[in-house]
C-alpha cells in the first residue's frame, strides 16, 4: 500500500512539475536581482538568470493549497490581492467565481490595519446603489444625482470587490510580494497569514506561505491561482458533504 502511494505521488508531481514547465514558471530574475531570501529555491543559472528549483515551488503549492483548503472547509474568507497588469483581470475572474473579496485596482492604506473606515465606505457604496436603485433619488435635483453616480464610480473603483468582506480576512493571497507590500505589511500587523506567488526577486524571508516561481508571466501567474483556488473550491465540497451527512439533532419537542 505504501510503495502504491508514494508511485502515485510520484506521477502527480511529475505531471505538476511538466505543467510548470510548460507555463514557464520556472524561469527567475538576473543573478544581480535575486534576493537573498530566495537564494534556497535557485536550482542554478542558465544565460545568467535563475532557474527555480520546481520541486521545492510543487511542496510550497501543496503546503499553501492545504491551508486554502481547511480555511474553505472551516467557512473562512481569503482576500485576494493582484494589482500588476499581468495579474488583474485573472485575480477578479478568479475570486469573484469563488465569491470571495479582491484587490486589483490599487491597495488601499488601511485596508486591513484600518478595517472599520473601510467598511464604512463599502457600507456606504452599498447604500447609494440601493438608494438609486429604489429611486430615492427622484427628489433630488439633476447636478445632486450627477455627484452621487460620481461618488458610486469613485467607490466601485476601488473597493467594488471588498463588497462581501464583512470581517478581517482569514489568510491573503497575492501576486508578487514585492508589488503588493503594503498589503503584507498589514497583513503581518494583523497577524494573517500571507501566501504569495513571489519571484526570486522577493524578499520572502517574513512570508508564512511563499510559492518562489515566475510571478510575472500571465501563463504562470494563472496556474498557481487556478491551483490555489481549486484547493480553496475542495474544502468548500467536502464542507458541504460534511453537512449533508451528519444526522439532525433531535427534536426536543418529541422528549
């Protein structure tokens, strides 16, 4: 039974890592630009770049994919945050079918570190389209209309995908450490876990989750959150099947 195992996992980090090479995700910066944090996940040098070691990115993914999944299983909100042009449009496609909250735009100082004001204005955003909506508005004269529809584009910019974070986050999953920095550094203020997607680049040493690969190749940027949202989909499954096999409670009405 063992020796079955450990072949099948085996062929699954085989298949993992040809799917990594294919999208590129093992190709690292210039010698002059690594970061020394990420010195233990350079396999060596090729035309004077780095190439990642891809066995040591597989083990990260799986670490950071059986946190995603028991966050998913325990009904815990990811925020996910990728505001570089590679990034953007996977990150909001991704996280809105997860129905969970996002960054892509611009990270807003405070976001975590300052929650309740920035609540406050996804609150407020919320009114104004319920507002317009139910046509509170029809009172209101046609320049005071034009400032609130301002006011609701200016919101929806920035906070359009924080809608359903209601609390802090569980855990924060970001492209490009080094990009989004601010958003670690709350993140780590407030004691939430990071998992990143980081070049070799970025300086990863304060990381709890750091997966070392290209972080800048759309091809690459997308398998890794793809993976990563596919563990989070897995412990929302199981979650759901957990409930729907655990008998009802008895009815104290029939004691």
């Amino acid at each position: 039974m063992v020796s079955t195992m450990s072949a099948t996992n085996n062929q699954t980090n085989n298949a993992d890592l040809q799917d990594l090479f294919q999208v590129g995700a093992h190709f690292g910066y210039s010698r002059s630009r690594n970061h020394p944090s990420a010195k233990a996940f350079i396999f060596g040098y090729k035309n004077r770049s780095a190439i990642i070691d891809l066995t040591k990115t597989v083990a990260a993914l799986e670490r950071a994919k059986q946190l995603l999944q028991t966050l998913a299983s325990e009904g815990k909100m990811v925020l996910w945050v990728a505001t570089k042009d590679e990034a953007r449009k996977l990150v909001d496609r991704i996280a809105s079918d997860l129905n969970l909250p996002w960054v892509s735009l611009r990270w807003l100082g405070g976001t975590l570190t300052n929650f309740a004001q920035i609540k406050s204005r996804v609150d407020r955003l919320a009114e104004l389209k319920t507002q317009k909506e139910r046509g509170d508005w029809a009172a209101f004269t046609k320049k005071e209309r034009l400032l609130l529809d301002r006011e609701i584009a200016r919101l929806e910019r920035y906070l359009s995908g924080l809608s359903n974070l209601i609390k802090l986050p569980a855990a924060l999953v970001v492209v490009d450490s080094n990009e989004e920095h601010i958003a670690v550094a709350e993140a780590q203020k407030m004691n939430i876990p990071v998992i990143s997607l980081s070049g070799s680049d970025c300086d990863v040493s304060r990381i709890d989750y750091p997966i070392i690969a290209n972080d800048a190749n759309q091809e690459s940027i997308g398998f890794f959150l793809q993976a990563l949202a596919g563990a989070y989909q897995v412990g929302r499954t199981l979650a759901a099947a957990q409930v729907a096999v655990e008998p009802a409670p008895p009815d104290p009405a029939n004691h």
